[in-house]
C-alpha cells in the first residue's frame, strides 16, 4: 500500500511546523512548496537531516514547482501573509485572496482527488475562494480554525479551574474572527458542567459568570493575544497541531467531531457558506455535519457570526474574487 502523499502549500512558520509534526507522526511523505527560492528545500532538508534522530522514515521535500505535489492525497494552505500587531484578519483579505487564487488553480491541476485544509487567513473567505476556483466537492474542501479555538477555549478553563487540560471539552463555533462563539453550555470537564465548577468554586453565581466571559472573551481575541506578543507574525504552533489533529482523522478515518470551518447545505439554517460547525472528519473528508439545538443567545450570537461570514464574503466578492 502506498503512502500518503501530503502537500503543504507555504513554508513559513505554520508550515514549517507542518512538515515536523508530519515527519514525526509518519503521516505521509511531505511536499512543502513556497514561492520564495531556497526556503522549502532548507527547511525540509532541516527537517530530513533529524529523521535519524526521531527515527521517521518519509520522504520531506522542499519545491518552488507546483508539478512536485502531483498526486497529492492531501493538500495544507498556509500560503499568504500572517497578521501584523493591530492589523485585523480583514486586512488581508485582497493580498491573500490573490494568493488564494492562484494556490487553487495548482492544486486544481496538479491534485485535483486531494482533500484540501485551508489555514490562511482570513479563513472564512479564504476557503469560500479556494472551493469556487478548484471547484472541488464540498467535503473535500474545509477550514481549520474551530480546533485551535476550542482548545484556546480549553486551555483558559483548565487553567482557571486548576484541572488537567485533557479532560476539559469545549466548543467554539462560527466564523474565525471576533465574532466567533464559544459554546459556554456545554464546556465541561469530564462531562461536569464547567460553569456548576465555577460556581462552587467562587460561591457566588454572578462571579462564575464574569470569570467565564472573560474566559469567553480571551478566546475571541487569542489570535491578537499572539500577535501582539510575537510582533512580527501570528500563532504558529498551535495552528499546526490543529490541523495535524484534522489530518489525522482524515488519514486515519477516525471520524472524530471536530469543529470545523465546513461548507453548510442548510445546517444551522445557513446555505452555500463556510461556517464552523462540529463535523465527522473521517477519510471523505468532511463526511456529516453534526447539528444540535442552540438556546436563543447562541442562535443569536451564530446569526452574528454568520453575518460576518457573508459580508467578508461579500468584500471579497465585489473586490472581484
Ligand atoms: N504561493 C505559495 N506560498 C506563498 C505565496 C504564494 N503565492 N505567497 C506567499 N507565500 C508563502 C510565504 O513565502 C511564506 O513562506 O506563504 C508563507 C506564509 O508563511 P508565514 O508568513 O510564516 O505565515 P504563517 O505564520 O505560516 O501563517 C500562514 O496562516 O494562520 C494563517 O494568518 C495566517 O494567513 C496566515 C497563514
């Protein structure tokens, strides 16, 4: 039986990451291909040259020739550019769209049977694009984004609660911007209400509250948080793990639910858009959509979200993509 073939479109910083965390899992042979000369070849001889010592025996090869990723089983977009401190994902939304387009119509001829993860930002748009230019079937195309919000989401409970990060569940759906929406109902440790914890923790319902919408509010702006931080570019480790998780049930047919940046028929009352939405991720790719009832607020809050959505595809649209 053959290996997986995996492509990762853009060798900068998630991509980078990618092609590590690939190697060290053996999830397929890698084809890392960026347009700048020299830098997908260094980074994955970089990568090749630790293979005797984390004991990987793939294939890791660096490309400036879209032909390289011929018969890809999976494709990984990370091309673009990453946000400044202070600029909004919005920003940069016509220079990566252009990149956008030109990534879609390679992989279109080159692997034209792969299922595609779209990272680049702002990811909501940047998918909608990719799957009008390849013209791929709707399963096949999706968008990383809820993996990395729900575990930020996780990983602020964790924290707060003094619990280990492994038995906290939390769900952010929506688009990846601001206006995303943590599931705060049904964040739980180990099936336990996390907010019931809260409240016994603090005594008093109304403090639960308040420590859980911040906790809600640092999720929405976890990406800035990075940022401004980091100063010259945006997350890239957890973005990577996010997407190896995504890969992994694809490439394994685990058929985990994952949220997902997904294209909806009509689920959540929403059609012909990618939303984020807990999906089964299985070797289909995107194999069903998991609906379940929202409470007023959280439909309000999703409406929001997918307003958002539709206008930044709209921007995108009108700016003639
Ligand atoms: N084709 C292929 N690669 C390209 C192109 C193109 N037309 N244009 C730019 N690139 C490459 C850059 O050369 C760079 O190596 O895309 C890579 C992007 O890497 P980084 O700048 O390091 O950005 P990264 O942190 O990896 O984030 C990538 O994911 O989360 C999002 O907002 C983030 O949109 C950004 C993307």
């Amino acid at each position: 039986m053959s290996r997986k073939k995996i492509a990762l479109i853009g060798g900068g910083q998630i991509g980078g990451v990618l092609a590590q965390l690939i190697a060290q899992r053996q999830l397929g042979d890698v084809v890392m291909y960026d347009i700048v000369e020299d830098l997908p070849q260094g980074k994955c001889l970089d990568i090749a040259e630790a293979s005797r010592i984390d004991g990987f025996d793939i294939v890791v090869k660096g490309t400036n020739d879209y032909k390289d990723i011929e018969g890809s089983d999976l494709v990984i977009v990370t091309a673009g550019l990453p946000r400044r401190p202070g600029m909004s994902r919005d920003d940069l939304l016509t220079t990566n769209a252009k990149i956008m387009k030109t990534v879609a119509e390679n992989v279109k001829q080159y692997a034209p049977n792969a299922i595609s993860i779209i990272i680049s930002n702002p990811l909501d748009a940047m998918v909608t694009l990719y799957k009008k230019i390849t013209g791929f079937p709707e399963n096949r195309v999706m968008g990383q984004a809820g993996v990395l919000d729900s575990s930020r989401f996780a990983t602020f409970i964790a924290w707060e609660l003094g619990v280990s990060v492994k038995d906290v569940n939390a769900l952010v759906l929506g688009g990846h911007g601001d206006t995303m929406v943590p599931i705060v109902r049904y964040a739980n440790v180990n099936g336990i209400p996390a907010m019931e914890i809260l409240e016994k923790k603090y005594g008093d319902k109304n403090k639960a509250k308040e420590v859980m919408t911040a906790m809600v509010e640092r999720t929405k702006q976890a990406g800035g948080e990075v940022v401004k931080l980091l100063k010259t570019g945006s997350a890239f480790y957890s973005p990577a793990s996010a997407a190896i998780a995504m890969a992994e049930s694809i490439i394994y047919d685990e058929k985990r639910v994952l949220p997902v940046c997904a294209y909806l028929n009509g689920e959540y009352g929403v059609k012909g858009y990618y939303v984020g939405v807990p999906a089964v991720l299985g070797e289909k790719g995107v194999e069903k959509v998991i609906e379940f009832d929202l409470d007023a607020e959280e439909k309000a809050l999703l409406n929001n979200s997918v307003n958002a959505v539709k206008s930044l595809v709209a921007d995108m649209e009108r700016l003639g993509f």
